[in-house]
C-alpha cells in the first residue's frame, strides 16, 4: 500500500471518540498516521484525545478551537483541511466520530487508489448492526445509509471517503462556507476531475440512535443546507411533485378512492424499493416506520429546501451547544 493518512475532525464526542479512534487504530495493515482535529471540545473529548496519542504514535491530536462554529460558518469542512494539511501522506480516508470500522476498512477502500488506478473513492455507510434504533432503520435510505455492508452504494458521504492529495489541492480543500453538506459540495466539484471508485467493501458503521423526531431534523438541516447551497433541484422537484400528489389524492375522496390507492402503492415503492430484501427482519414496527416516515420525506425536503434557498440564517449542530454556537 502508499501511505495512508485517516483523518477525521470532532467536537464534544466522548460517547463515541474512543470506539472510532479504537477501530481506526485496529486497521491492517496499519495506516500512516490517524490525525484527528478538536474543534474545542469541553465535555472530556480533548483530555482522552491528547491522553491516547501520548500512548500512540500513530494517533495525531490538534487541537483547533476554529473549527466551531464560534469561528467558522462551516466548522466540519474546516477541522478537516487542518487534518489534511498537517497529514504526511500522498493518500487521505476521511472518518467520522459517529462511525466504526472494519479492520479492513482503509485497505478496501484505498485499494485502487494505492494502485494508482482511481484518485477518489467513495465507501458508503451501513447501518450498525449492534446498535440502532427503529427510526434509524425506518431512515436510513433516505440518508443513503444501508442496512447490509454488502449492498452497493453510490454515497458520497464523508463517513468514509478517500482521495489523493493532489486531488484535494485542485479542489481547494471541502468548503468551509457550509455546516452540513459539505461532503456533497466537495464530491460534486471531485466528479467534475475525476471518475470515483465505489467500493462495495469498505462502508463506515454508523448509529444515529434517532427517534422520529431527530430523523425529521436531520432530513429538515439537510433539506436547508442543499437550498442554501443551490444543489439537487431534480430532488427538490421530485419531491414537490409528491407532495401535490398527496394533497390531490385527499382533494378526491369525495368522488373516488383510486387517487389515494394509487399514492400509497407509490409511497410504498418509494420506501421499500432500495433495501426490500433486508427491512424485513427488523420487525413490523421497522416496516411501519419506514412507511410513516417515507410520507413526510417528500414535505420536509421541500418545504425546507426552499425554505433554505431564501434565507442565509447559519445552521447550528448539538455538538456546538455552549460552545458559542450559531442561533
């Protein structure tokens, strides 16, 4: 393998930093190096950080309070570069605090990039299969999450992504403009250079631990950050389209029961069509919830994408509570 540098930036993520700091330093055969930005933390986070790299040589600990939204409109993207640009190594895979991985995780994922066949690859995210709730099942396609480690994916999530340094200083770096979405803006302008490699083998176990009403925050900060970034009009579009189709199919319960018939077997499509195959053995309430929650994707990604193209309010995450967050 060339050199690989893992990278990953966090703030306030005590519950989790041990376990993806753990799986990360557990990859064979070994990265370079694992360089990991506090953004500032104050809940414990940076004392167990800067604790593990004494003990650690390959763990690299900065800490940066820029990279919080005190200081930065885009605090993710920012920590990032500063991993990025303190890294030694010519090939880079992004992690996330959220996320464990494979032993075999940067091996798969960088596998074409180390042969000099591919500059950017992209890994996708599973579901953790140990710990998840039923709204992360009943969400999880629509955040492009699968629920088997082996089922394809075209993500881009960051979550686990890799890309050459070279490729990363034609790009600029991620975008530092933007709290959420980042990655996406980043994939977009990475497609424009180059072909990713989508690598089947190689996906971040991740576990929201969400209940509905979290999944439909999520859904609604996305659906905001793509308005305010002027990205994925056909998706705004498609799903406007449902929401006037639901609204249509309601208007004609009067006369005839077909409109809504017909709405529901597509709403059903909508919600099974990706992972039908493996929903099933998370229950009937998994099942239920998905569908409950298929019918309100289409209203909170419009209305809040449009919602977010007219207004430039910052976004704001938990993480940066008390931090001299956003409002």
């Amino acid at each position: 393998m060339r050199p690989v540098s893992i990278i990953a930036t966090e703030l306030n993520e005590i519950g989790d930093i041990a376990r993806v700091v753990e799986s990360l330093l557990a990859q064979v055969p070994p990265a370079a190096e694992i360089v990991i930005v506090d953004g500032g933390s104050t809940d414990g986070t940076w004392e167990w950080l800067s604790n593990t790299a004494a003990r650690e040589p390959r763990l690299i600990a900065i800490r940066d309070e820029s990279c919080s939204l005190k200081h930065s409109a885009g605090p993710v993207s920012r920590g990032r570069n500063v991993a990025i640009a303190a890294a030694k190594s010519p090939v880079i895979a992004c992690a996330d605090a959220g996320c464990t991985y494979a032993p075999d995780w940067v091996r798969n994922l960088t596998r074409k990039i180390a042969a000099g066949e591919a500059e950017y690859a992209l890994g996708g995210t599973s579901l953790d299969p140990e710990q998840h709730s039923v709204w992360d099942v009943a969400s999880a396609p629509f955040f492009s999450i699968r629920l088997s480690p082996l089922e394809p994916t075209k993500s881009c999530t960051a979550r686990s992504m890799a890309f050459t340094r070279d490729l990363w200083q034609r790009l600029g770096g991620f975008p530092e403009h933007v709290l959420v979405g980042e990655d996406t803006l980043f994939d977009l302008e990475a497609r424009r250079q180059t072909q990713p490699d989508f690598v089947i083998d190689a996906k971040a176990f991740y576990r929201p631990l969400n209940n509905f009403r979290m999944a439909c925050r999520q859904m609604k900060r996305y659906a905001i950050s793509d308005g305010q970034a002027g990205v994925r009009w056909i998706r705004l579009f498609r799903n406007a389209a449902r929401c006037l189709l639901q609204l249509a199919a309601l208007a004609a319960l009067p006369w005839t029961t077909l409109p809504l018939f017909a709405v529901i077997l597509l709403e059903c499509w909508y919600a099974f069509r990706r992972d039908w195959r493996y929903l099933p053995r998370f229950g009937v309430n998994a099942v239920l919830a998905r569908l409950a929650f298929s019918v309100m994707v289409p209203w909170l990604v419009a209305v809040n994408q449009i919602r977010g193209r007219f207004s430039a309010r910052p976004l704001t995450n938990p993480q940066n509570q008390g931090v001299g967050s956003a409002t």
